[in-house]
C-alpha cells in the first residue's frame, strides 16, 4: 500500500515507492562499487618467484630506441660455434624456454593420473639447459610489451619492429657475422618469418639465418584460430582497455589453459609465474595492443608465407597436434602441402599448443635431431 491523505485516498502507489527504494538501492551500490573498484584497479603485480628473480637476475638488458630489452645469453658447449636464438610466443616470455617439468610414462596412465597415484613418478628437463650442450651460445629475449622488457603506452606494437629488435640484439652481442639457427614458437613464428623475409632478399642489418625451426605458430592466417578473448581485444574499440584493466589471474590462468592439453595443464605456480611476467610493468595494458599481430598475419601473408616458400635455409616444425589455435589435421595438411622441403616432427597426441613446455624431452630431442641431421 503506498501513501495516502486525510480521506484515505491514495497519493504515491506503492509501485512508484517500490521504484524509488530500487534507485536508492542501487546508488548505494554503485557509491560501494566505486572504492572497491578503485582497489582492484591498483592492485600491484605479484612478487616475482624466486624462479623468476632467478631467469631475471641470469640476464641482462639493451636498449632499443629508448626502450629497455630484457635477454639472456648463456655460453655453453666447448668447441662448438653454433649460436641459437630462443623467440617466444603470445602472450608468455622468454621464460617459456627455462625449467620446465616433464612426465614419466606409465603405460596406459594417463600422466594426469601419475602425479596422483605415483607422485614419485616424475623427471624434470631443461631445455635451456640442452640447448647449451649443444650450442656455443643460447640466447633468448622479451620482445617489448613481454615479460621483463618495456611495454610502453600508447605504442604501435609490430612484427617488424621486433624482428628489428632481434637485430639488433644480435648486433650488441656482436655475432651479426655469425651464422644464426633461429628455434620460435608461436608468436615468435611470425617474427621468425619477418626475419627470413629480409635475410632472403638481403635487407641491410639483416641476420645470417642458418636454421629455422618453428612450433605451433599462426603461419597460415586461413588455418589459425584466435581464442574468443583475442578476436574481442584485437577489434574491441573502447571495449578493449576495459576488459585490460579488468584482466586477473583467474580469467588469464583460464583463457591460457584452454591451449594446453587435459595432460599438460601447468601448475598453478606456472600460472602465476606466467601472469606475474604479464603483470610486470603494467603489461596486461598492452595485450590488446600487441595483439594486432592477427590482423598483421593476413595483411602481410604473401611477405612471411612467400619467405618460408622460398628459402634455401634448413626448415622444421615441431607440432602439438591437440593445439586447437592451428588445428590438427587441417594446420599439417596445408603446411605439408605449401612447405613440402621442411621436415616436420608431430609429437603425442596429447600434446597442444606449447609443445616446449607440454613435452619438454620430445621436444629437444625432435629440435636436435633436425639441428644435427644438416
């Protein structure tokens, strides 16, 4: 019943009276809202992880117009020349090629259910580690907007730009006369195809490429899949530094793990470590940025399929074929059939879209199989 007179008739119905608590209910709200969301916005990154300050505390940093470039360069097999470059992909860091766990084999058990019955049951590998048993130096990078390097905003983020970026380092390492054998994943991929592109049609600052080997990478727009979060970012407009400054570990371990495999999933100290690399320096303002990479690949297909179509370099893929972003069989067919002079080696079928870190052994051994077959 809502308000009424002297004579008992009605002024204000109780729906207006409903309406009005309504309205007063939310102002409240959103006056609540206000602070709390003020909070989460300026929540600090995590503190990196002792295996963080670790990778951190191992490398070093150049500058690249301004811009400071986190890499690490370890010395490694004596007597060897070789000099392999580590290019990582999105939205991760060069930390994709540091420790990583690897699991033992049961017949018939899935790994999954190894760490539950047989905790014991397990070995771990180091890719990094590998490699310097191989190569004289194994060198790595945080393109910028990744990792420890700058990601600076407003910024127009390319693939060019980063594989000058990698020319760069190469030329502050002073090994731009060396013959360099290139190992990518992903993202990394694309900047590796940008980087043949100018070696093959002798680009002035180009580097000497002696290899490469590429895993789990858009390479053919018509076959690869971006996640939902990706495609809304990429053309979010207005939408897009919302949902960035919205972005927690929860949504991010999430959206990531949808590209591992049901065995492989990572820890969740591994999550952390991948979102406090992302967090660092205000990254997760910049994803959407970085992230017209995906328009680049169809603008510029004919320049980075026509280089790997070409060249006379020594060409691999190492495949994950659970990876769902270049699906199985549909990515492998076109690859086999537009690069049939590249070797290709297609690892267990549980393995998805970051093979270095899902099968870190098969994944070595597949890399030097192919290193040591030339």
């Amino acid at each position: 019943m809502g308000w009424t007179d002297i004579d008992g008739n009605e002024v204000i119905g109780t729906s207006y009276l409903t309406s009005c608590r309504m309205k007063e209910w939310w102002v409240q709200v959103g006056l609540l809202s206000v602070p709390l969301l003020a909070v989460y916005l300026h929540i600090p990154p995590p503190r990196l992880s002792p295996a963080l300050l670790s990778w951190k505390a191992s490398g070093a940093f150049f500058t690249y117009k301004h811009q400071s470039i986190f890499y690490r360069d370890s010395t490694g097999a004596v007597g060897s020349s070789d000099v392999v470059i580590l290019l990582h992909g999105f939205p991760t860091s060069s930390y994709d090629w540091s420790k990583v766990r690897t699991w033992g084999h049961l017949a018939g058990i899935p790994p999954l259910w190894q760490n539950f019955y047989f905790p014991t049951f397990f070995s771990s590998s180091q890719i990094w580690e590998g490699l310097t048993q191989r190569f004289h130096r194994v060198i790595a990078l945080d393109f910028v907007g990744f990792g420890f390097s700058d990601k600076p905003r407003p910024h127009h983020y390319s693939i060019f730009e980063q594989a000058s970026i990698v020319e760069r380092l190469v030329r502050h390492l002073g090994l731009h006369h060396q013959r360099i054998n290139l190992l990518s994943h992903d993202y990394g991929d694309t900047v590796a195809q940008e980087l043949l592109h100018r070696y093959e049609n002798n680009k002035t600052g180009s580097i000497l490429i002696n290899s490469l080997c590429l895993s789990n990478g858009g390479i053919f727009p018509e076959t690869y899949y971006p996640r939902f979060i990706q495609k809304v970012l990429k053309d979010g407009g207005l939408l897009s530094p919302i949902i960035t400054r919205l972005m927690n570990f929860f949504f991010f371990s999430r959206g990531l793990g949808a590209v591992f495999g049901p065995y492989t999933q990572p820890s969740q100290a591994e999550y952390w470590d991948m979102w406090t690399a992302v967090r660092t320096n205000d990254g997760n303002l910049v994803v959407d940025s970085i992230l017209q990479y995906i328009n680049q690949r169809k603008k510029h297909r004919d320049r980075w399929v026509g280089a790997l179509m070409s060249t006379s370099v020594p060409l691999h893929l190492i495949y994950g074929p659970l990876d769902p972003v270049n699906p199985h069989p549909e990515f492998l067919q076109l690859y086999r059939k537009v690069l049939p002079m590249s070797t290709v080696s297609v690892l267990d079928d549980h393995i998805s879209h970051y093979p270095q870190l899902e099968d870190p052994t098969g994944f070595l051994n597949a890399y030097l199989n192919f290193i040591n077959s030339f």
